[in-house]
C-alpha cells in the first residue's frame, strides 16, 4: 500500500491516535491551550508500550518544528503499524507526537508565539547574543512582500552571505536569536508552553529509563529524501560516541560537518539536565526537501505574513503552500524513502538498547 502525507493536523493526529490505540498502546494526551486554524483541538499526544518501570526506553518525536509534523507524524504512524508488535520484551518505547501542535496546524515552524522551539531551552539567567542576526534583522523580514521588496532584499542578502561565507551566514540567520521577536529562528524571550511541557512530563514518560534513546524528527536540510543523524554533542564527548556506536555516521552541528549550523536552546541539547540519571543517546534525523534557498524564502514569507501580513486573509494560502512545500514532499517516492531510512535508525536504537539489556543479563 503507497503512503501519502496527510493534508491536515487534524487527520495526522487521528492517524497517529488510531494506530495507537489499535496497538494496544496507552495514550495519554495533553491539550494545548489555544485552538488550532481550523479550531480544532490541538495536543501533544504520547503512546507507549512497554512497562513504565522498564530501564531501556526509545523516545521518537516528532513535531518540533509544527510543519515538520507532518512527515515525523507519518513516520511514527507507519512504525504503530508496521514495527510495534516486534518491540522486544522490556524496552518501552515512548512516540511524542507535535511537540509544537500550533506550528502544526498552521503550517508553520514556529509556535504561537513566533518561537522556534528548537532554540528556546537556554538558560535565560544567560541569554545567547547573535548580534549578526540584528544586523539584517530588516533583510530577512521586511515590512513590504511585494516582488520589489524581495527582489532587493533577497540580492542584499545573498551579498551579505557572500561577504561572510555559507557556513558563518547560516550561522548568524539560523543559530538562534533572541532580539527580534518577528524574526525567524528567534528563540523567545522565556520557556514556552512545549519547553514547560518537557519540563514537567519528560521525566515521567520515561518511566525508569536508565539508558534513553531520542530520535527527533525534522525537515527541511540537506538533499532531497537523505536522512542526516546530526548529535548536538561535539566530536570526542561520549554522547557523541554513543551516537556513532550505535548509528555508525552521525555528524556534530558543531564543528562543521553536519547540514546544520550550531544552534543554540535545542532541546535535545538539554536532556542532561532534564533526565541527569539517565544515559542519553539522542539525535536529530534531518531528512532534505528543497533547496536551502527555497526553504530560506519560505521561512521568510510567514514571518512576514505574520508580523505584517493578514495570516487569514488572501495571501495566506499561498505562503501556507509555500512553507509546506519546503518541509514536506507530498511525492510518495519521498516517503517511502524517509520510511527506509527511518526504519533502520529506529530498528539500530532497539537493537543497542536490547544489546544493553542483554549484556547486563549476562
């Protein structure tokens, strides 16, 4: 049977939720407080099997970035379906589904509040200075989207990244900022409703994990289907090692080998100090769509729409489309490719989690 992303949040919940249930997973779901565009409810909805005592968990997200849901929501439905009755014995496995509901819902990478939730688990005792961002804060969202206005401020953008080089000027737009709060990759100004969540739950859907493993799903970066393991660790530390033992490659965002630039507030990033008894394994798996212009463009025309813009009115369909086109292929042969992949980081979780087990029987 050929797997199609669904077209809504709305139906992509009720996929993940029916394939739950019909599993025989406990479900558990955590209602946001605003509604959804089309005013339905929005959620993050978690389902487990496995024993809430059991020492070895796999964690797969999805959702962080709302519009990113959309392939991550499939994924986990596909493994509901296809992977969840040859779950060994004594490994919980733990699927949060729209960690960003809103962003979902609207089609969007940010929250409700414009925040990339992917930038906002700092500590806000020391907030992160990204004074280049400040300084084509008005190139990157313009009050005006008219082709005259892209026109110019796309040409003195790409003069700018010419100026800095490619590796610097993805740095200094999408590393994180915290100044320019209709920005894009602005990372807040204080722990938003999916940061409180984690802060309060995360602990407890884990159940007893001793060892954890965190596979977060994105889109967006790197060629077109490729499924890129990016540690938020650096090369030498023992996450990172972890990473590579169980994974075989998986590249740092910090020292200039992976599609992403460092970023700063990722979640992944802050599961030490959530969960600082448990032995965490986590990556991000990044899988490509469009050109990084493409996606560049599109991230642009929401925050405009957003900030300037009517977010119901004529132009918002368009832009929508747009920002979906960027995150999400709507061509099976896409699919069906994240799926293979996708398999087989998840089927190398369970298997160095139940090797764990096993070498602790022996």
């Amino acid at each position: 049977m050929t797997r199609l992303l669904d077209q809504t949040y709305a139906i992509a919940r009720r996929r993940f939720l029916n394939a739950a249930w019909t599993t025989g997973a406990e479900v558990a779901s955590f209602p946001h407080p605003v509604r959804g565009r089309e005013g339905e409810e929005l959620a993050i909805d978690v389902a487990v099997l496995g024993a809430p005592n059991a020492t070895d968990v796999l964690l797969i997200v999805s959702g962080t970035h709302g519009v990113e849901g959309y392939a991550g929501s499939a994924l986990q439905s596909w493994w509901l379906d296809e992977c969840s009755n040859r779950r060994p014995e004594g490994l919980r496995v733990v699927l949060l589904h729209a960690l960003n509901p809103v962003g979902f819902s609207w089609g969007r990478r940010v929250n409700e509040d414009n925040v990339d939730v992917n930038r906002n688990f700092i500590d806000w005792a020391d907030v992160p200075r990204n004074t280049g961002y400040g300084d084509i804060a008005d190139l990157l969202v313009p009050s005006s989207w008219d082709d005259e206005a892209q026109q110019m401020t796309t040409a003195a953008l790409m003069e700018v990244a010419g100026e800095a080089g490619p590796g610097r000027f993805q740095e200094i737009v999408s590393g994180g900022q915290y100044d320019h709060p209709t920005g894009i990759f602005h990372g807040g100004s204080g722990p938003v409703w999916s940061n409180r969540w984690m802060h309060e739950h995360l602990a407890e859907i884990v159940g007893g994990a001793q060892r954890l493993g965190v596979v977060d799903l994105h889109t967006g970066l790197g060629p077109w289907s490729h499924g890129e393991l990016i540690s938020h660790h650096a090369r030498g530390d023992p996450g990172y090692q972890r990473g590579t033992d169980w994974w075989g490659e998986v590249r740092s965002m910090h020292d200039g080998e992976s599609v992403s630039a460092a970023l700063s507030g990722d979640w992944l990033g802050a599961l030490d100090g959530l969960l600082p008894d448990v032995e965490v394994t986590s990556a991000a798996l990044e899988f490509g769509t469009v050109d990084v212009f493409s996606v560049l463009q599109s991230l642009r025309a929401d925050a405009w729409l957003h900030a300037y813009g009517d977010p119901t009115g004529d132009e918002a369909a368009a832009i929508r489309a747009q920002v979906r086109a960027s995150f999400a292929d709507d061509a099976p042969a896409w699919l069906e490719a994240l799926i293979a992949r996708f398999s087989a980081v998840a089927g190398e979780a369970v298997q160095a989690l139940s090797c764990s087990a096993d070498s602790r029987q022996i």
